[in-house]
C-alpha cells in the first residue's frame, strides 16, 4: 500500500513537471489513416486529408469525426480558408472545396490550377499550398522517378530533352533495362522539381524557384521566407533545407530543362563543377541517421509556446521526432541551426503534416506511403512550459582569425558545460545519398557564459560549407532544469 | 570507403556510424521498413538472411545500390551514407536475429476493402486509369454503370458496367499500379463528341472542375474555346444507355458525332443543335444492340 502510494506520488510529481502532453486521437472508421493534409479552421476543428482521398473534420472537443469531401487523388497538402471553404493540393491539381449550403459537406470542387504536367509516374507529387504574407500560393511539384516509366497519356508539354525519347519512357516489362537512361529522377513535363507561385485565385503562374527533387516540406517562416525542405537521394547527400528566392536553382538538376529559354542541353551531361556554381547552397541540411531522414512541412510556432514562439518547427518521417530551425544571418545569407524535439516522448515516427490551432494545440498527421512512417492523427499541447529551458538563437559572429558560435537560452545557465563541436559535409553528386565527407573534431578555444549567463560563446575555428554538430552536456537553468535538446547542427555555408 | 586517405585520421576520431553497435544501427536506419520474420514496407530479415547468407558481397551492393526485387514494391533507398563498413557488419547481425525464425505471411488484401456489392453509389474518385490521361475521374452512376472522365482532355473517355473500381493496386504503391475497373468497357468515347463549326473539336480546353447534385452525382464544367460547357451523366433506368445533360454557354451551333457502338438521340429533336437549343439539351446515348 506505502508502494502504491508512492508510486502515485511519483508520477503525479512527473508529470506536473512535463512541458507538453501527448495524445494519439482515435481514426475514423472504414478510412486508410494516413494523412496528407492538416489544417485547423477557424472554429478549431480540424480538417484532415487522407491518403484515398476522404477529407474528413475532425472535433476536438467530442473527438469524432465528420466527412467533408472524398474521391480526391493522394491529397498532399491543405489549407483552411474558413468555415466552409479549404484549398487541397491533389496529384492533378489545386483544388477549393466549397461547402455552399452549409450542410457540413462541400459541393463544388473547383479547379484553382492545373497547370504543370503529369506523365503517369507514380512519383510525380504534388505538394503545399503555403500561403504568403501576401496571400499569393506557392506549391511544389515532385520529379517522376526511374522506379518506374511514363504512361502512354500524359498531361503537358513533353520535352525532348533525355536519353529516352518517348516510346522509349514508357513503362513496359523491359523498362528495367533502360531506366538507368531516365536519370534516376526525372522532369519530362513542366514544372516537375519546380516551386510554383500562383495569384490567390490560381489565375496567375509564376515558375519560382527549381531543382527541386521531392519536396514534401513548403511553408513561411514567421520572418515571411519561404521555406522548403527536400528528400536525400540523388544530388541530395542528406536532405537539405532551403530558402527558396525568385529564380534560384537548388540543386538538383533534372527540373532546369523547364527555365525560360532554356540552353543548356541535358542537364544530366552538364559538369558536376557548374551545377554547384549554379546552385543556391544549403541554409540548413538534416544529417541523414543522425537527425532526420525524410523532414516535412515547416510551421511557424505561435506566441502560446513561451520560449519557442516563432521558431519555425518542422516534420520528420523516419525517425520519432520533430525538428526545430533557428535562422542565422550571415553576410546577408540565411543559415541556420536544426535542432531535434520531442525526443524521447510518446510522439513516434511518420510526422508528416502540422498545424497549430487557435488554442496552442499542435495537430500531427502521420503518414507512412509504403515508406518508414505512421498513421492517425497525434495531439501535442503544451502545458507547462514556464520552467524550460532551452535555446533561442544561435549566431555564428566573427572572432579575430576565428568564429565564434553565440548560442542564447531561454533563462540563465550556471556552466557553460563541456561543449564539443563535430564537422562534416557530404558530397553534391548524382549518386543516392552520400558518406560524410571532411569530418573533424573542432578545438574548442574558449566555452564561457556572458555576464547574464543568457548566452554561451564558444569559439572555434569552422570549416565552411560543413554541418557543425554542437554537444552541450551539462547545460543545466538557475533552477536545475536541463536543457531540452543538447545537440545542434549548424549549417556554416556562408563565414561571417 | 570512398575517402581519401587524407580523411582517414580524421575519421578514426570522429563519432560516426562506426561507434555504434549494428543493432544501433539497423534500429535507426533499417528497422522501420524491415521486420524479423514478417514484410513490412521491404522484406524480412528471414527473407533477407535466405538471400544473402555467406554473400556478404552482394549484401553491401545491394544497400548501395538498392533495386526492386517486387513489381509494384517501393525501391530501397541506398544506405550509402553507412559506409560499407559500417553496412558489413548489418549481414551477421541480421543472420544471427533471423536464426532459427520462419516467415509468417500477411495479408496480401485490402484491408479497407469493400465487397463490390456493398460500393456505394453513386461516387466519385480521382485515380490513376487505365486508357486515358493521369488527370481521370472515375465515377459510379446509381446501377451497374462507371465512368472515366478525363480532366485534362474534358470529356468523357470510356462507360463500363460491372463493379466500380479496385484502387488497392494504385494505394498500395502510391500510384506506381493502376487501378482495376470492376467490369468490361461498353462504350470508348473517341473524340468530344459535340462539333462545332467555328471550333472543330480540336478546341483548347480547360478543366473548371465539378459540382456535387443533391442525388450525389457531379456535373463537370470546363470550357472549348470561349463557351463554357456543363455536362451531367445520368445512367438510363433499364441500364441500356445514359443521358447527357449540357448546357453551353453562350450557346453555339454544334452537331453530335458519337463513336461507334451507340445510338444517340437528343432532347431537341434534332443532332444537329443550333445555337438557342446549346443552352440546355440533353444527349440519350443507348448501346447498341
């Protein structure tokens, strides 16, 4: 009976001291519960698009669910505009489902844009739409991959420019031996690999940004950058992250054909050394086994979350947890420093969508495709966050002959700890993935706190172009709290 | 290793994959796609051990530069970020984890599946088909009858009557599978079977998008040219045929050209429609007997 009692005690102290809760909400019957789409509305339902296409409102407060819509193809994406009016990014199209009548159930589907091409190929996705300050859209279009070929209809220019012509793309029994020629991802249509801009009422299009490979993560982050993540594979040694500006290349070459007057011949062919002139360099990249396999739609965190307030969070796949970007400057570039979340908690793998609502709860969807993942919708709220300490802001400054890393916690720390700095890169090259490359322990010259004990400054020299992997055991608040995540990956592409 | 020997001493320091056990490792690289002695999203390791024991070779090839073993399955992606080391000493570890185990086979269904006689209809679906553009919409009219519209052409493409469809193969496979029709095709749609004179069918169109009716079936709009079109099928109540509701706006001439196999009839007396009755006629097309 005293165990009993104790234990009780036990986990009622634990528990009180817990910043967030965690809670998988029941699925709806008779529905494939992997979910491509989340958006909470106005009224604090949530609104969750499925992998067979049911679009379905979930109800906080009863935990039950409503249909909205159904019969959509591999929706990837949503967003809430009222009540009764949501956008879904389907396969072949933009799409705002209207519920006119006001009967919980949409009756038009009308098609925003439809403007990019389709060949058939499985791996031709399509994703966003995220919402610009403006209110202007943006979506990202997946390449086709060499898993498989085309299908003999297709939707959208074709262009001729690729080993296999046509007849030869098309996916037979002998497709196998010749779809090494595809590339192992293709654009064969337009604006495959592309992020496209669109006006608010999908009229106008502008081709933004490309060399794009499977960009399943697009959002703004609370400073109004566009944000996009991308999936490791080809030209991807691990999965990078990006800010996306007017005209940028990425870094995978197969979308280039689909630039204005394009030149250039077969990208395949072109040299390794111009397409890493061309591209725009990382902002931030997800070690591959380390942090994140497959990262997934960025989303900022409201004001409700304390120290985390306008972080941008992110999604993982792979691995159970989340990830947090803070956002450097340097030398007029953004770059920045990934940081894991939730590790260790109820929380699980295949966190594909996110969305905060108007309460400061934070909706997961999970997803798996086939691929590592999960399912059924996950419930995140915060309850406890007055005690945590974790970190703020990372700035990499200048420091005479060498750099300095300024990393900011959210209350004072007593020690600065012991930390250690970790370097590495990884090759821009056609292969799948890639080994780490250049790895080195970095001297740590001097680790102290500043007069507030706000901010550690731990100086070292960097390796440009590297991720920095920063240790920090030991960091524990005034009050003995510890630190919510002791590892950080700091992209250094630009040296201050 | 693909590094060069500069790298080398650096590496002996670092905190790689190399310091972890290859249980660590298959646990955060492998185990989510691969189980003991079951399929998961790749095979098993029972399976895996059956394939590779005593070629440690081939094992490490194969993580480089992964290929599909199964039509339809989802290609590996190359664990090249491991090393070949590092991969190297996953073989014995999966060998000794699979020892002694048997694959225990899974459904291979659909676990959502629906018996065909329990489909609701009418319905719609955006799938991949077959015989007509990515961009499809399959519907199941009230009967026995389903249609494929195709959004990027704007018309229908073909009516089959049966069940409606199978979109497992399409699900399972994220769409590297078609979906199966649940009957044989009755009637292919050649051409947009409404000519007119100014336009001749070979019009630039554009997908507008669809309208649920109260009895649960969608009437599409797009638009040829600069008329736009609204088209609603109905199934006839014997099931020997459809009707076609369009409405053209503003109205144009046109005369029907239906394809082979089908008797067309239309609600204005006439095949021929001028450009008065385009505002709202409707097409009866019966097979062929």
């Amino acid at each position: 009976m005293i165990r009993f009692f104790s234990t009780c005690l036990l986990v009622a102290t634990a528990a009180a001291a817990q910043p967030f809760s965690f809670k998988a909400m029941p699925n709806p019957s008779g529905v494939d519960p992997q979910v491509g789409g989340v958006d909470v509305r106005p009224d604090g339902k949530v609104a969750v698009a499925f992998h067979r296409g049911e679009l379905m409102i979930f109800d906080p407060a009863t935990e039950t669910w409503s249909a909205f819509a159904e019969g959509l193809q591999e929706p990837l994406g949503l967003l809430a505009e009222s009540t009764d009016s949501l956008l879904v990014m389907q396969r072949a199209e933009l799409t705002r489902l209207r519920d006119r009548n006001r009967d919980g159930k949409a009756e038009t589907y009308q098609t925003v844009f439809d403007g990019f091409g389709l060949t058939g190929n499985y791996h031709e996705f399509a994703f966003g739409p995220a919402k610009a300050p403006d209110g202007s859209l943006f979506i990202a279009l997946n390449l086709a991959s060499n898993g498989a070929g085309i299908r003999p209809e297709i939707r959208g220019e074709w262009s001729d420019i690729g080993q296999l012509d046509f007849r030869q793309m098309q996916h037979d029994g002998k497709w196998r031996d010749r779809s090494v020629k595809a590339g192992r991802m293709y654009s064969r249509v337009p604006y495959r690999g592309w992020i496209l801009k669109l006006s608010p009422d999908g009229k106008q299009v502008e081709p933004w940004a490309c060399g794009f490979r499977s960009p399943d993560g697009i959002g703004f982050d609370a400073e109004g950058r566009l944000l996009v993540d991308d999936n490791q594979g080809d030209w991807r040694g691990t999965s990078p992250l990006y800010v996306v500006e007017k005209g940028g290349f990425y870094g995978h070459p197969a979308s280039l054909v689909w630039q204005d007057d394009w030149k250039g011949g077969d990208p395949m062919k072109m040299a390794v050394g111009r397409l890493d002139r061309l591209r725009t360099k990382e902002t931030a990249r997800f070690p591959q086994g380390d942090l994140a396999n497959s990262p997934t739609q960025p989303v900022v965190i409201p004001e409700s979350w304390g120290p985390y307030a306008r972080q941008t969070l992110i999604g993982e796949m792979n691995q159970p947890r989340l990830v947090r970007f803070l956002a450097d400057e340097v030398d007029g570039f953004t770059q920045g420093t990934l940081i894991p979340m939730f590790d260790g908690t109820p929380l699980g793998a295949g966190n594909h969508r996110l969305a905060f609502g108007p309460d400061g709860t934070l909706w997961v969807g999970k997803t798996h495709l086939s691929w590592a993942g999960a399912e059924g919708l996950f419930r995140i709220q915060p309850e406890n966050l007055d005690q945590v300490l974790t970190v703020t802001s990372v700035k990499l400054e200048k420091s005479g002959s060498r750099q300095q890393f300024r990393i900011t916690f959210s209350q004072p720390v007593a020690e600065p700890g012991t930390p250690k700095i970790h370097a590495f890169d990884y090759h821009y090259h056609v292969d799948y993935g890639s080994p780490k490359t250049r790895e080195a322990d970095l001297p740590v010259e001097k680790a102290q706190l500043d007069s507030r004990h706000h901010d550690l400054i731990i100086e070292t020299k960097v390796q440009e172009g590297c991720v920095h992997r920063i240790d920090l055991p030991g960091i524990v608040s005034d009050n003995g709290t510890a630190l919510d995540a002791t590892t950080l990956y700091y992209q250094v592409t630009r040296l201050p | 290793m693909k590094l060069s020997a500069t790298f080398l001493p650096l590496l002996a320091l670092a905190a790689t994959a190399e310091d972890l056990t290859p249980a660590q490792v298959f646990q955060m690289n492998c185990s989510a796609c691969h189980a003991v002695d079951h399929m998961v999203v790749g095979p098993s390791l029972v399976e895996i051990s059956g394939i590779y024991r005593g070629r440690p070779d081939d094992f490490v090839k194969w993580c480089l530069h992964p290929e599909q073993k199964r039509p339809g399955a989802i290609e590996m992606p190359s664990m090249a970020h491991l090393g070949e080391d590092t991969l190297r000493t996953l073989l014995p570890y999966i060998l000794s984890e699979a020892e002694g185990k048997a694959e225990v086979k899974t459904g291979e269904g659909d676990p959502f599946a629906i018996p065909p006689a329990m489909v609701r209809r009418p319905q719609v679906q955006r799938i991949f088909l077959p015989d007509t553009s990515p961009a499809a919409i399959a519907v199941a009219l009230p009967g026995t009858l389903s249609y494929a519209f195709d959004a990027s052409e704007c018309r229908l493409r073909y009516i089959w009557q049966g069940g409606f469809l199978d979109g497992y193969p399409y699900w399972k496979g994220n769409g590297s599978s078609l979906a199966q029709l649940g009957g044989p095709v009755l009637y292919r749609e050649e051409a947009f079977p409404l000519k007119t004179a100014s336009l001749g069918g070979q019009e630039a169109s554009k997908f507008l998008g669809y309208e649920m009716g109260d009895d649960g079936l969608p009437t599409f709009h797009y638009r040829r040219g600069s008329h736009q079109f609204s088209e609603t099928i109905h199934p006839l109540a014997d099931g020997s045929g459809i009707e076609r509701h369009f409405e053209i706006h503003p109205g144009i001439a046109c005369t029907v050209e239906a394809s082979d196999g089908v008797e067309v009839t239309s609600s204005s007396g006439s095949l021929r429609i001028d450009a008065a009755a385009a505002s709202s006629f409707t097409l009866t097309f019966r097979w062929k007997k």
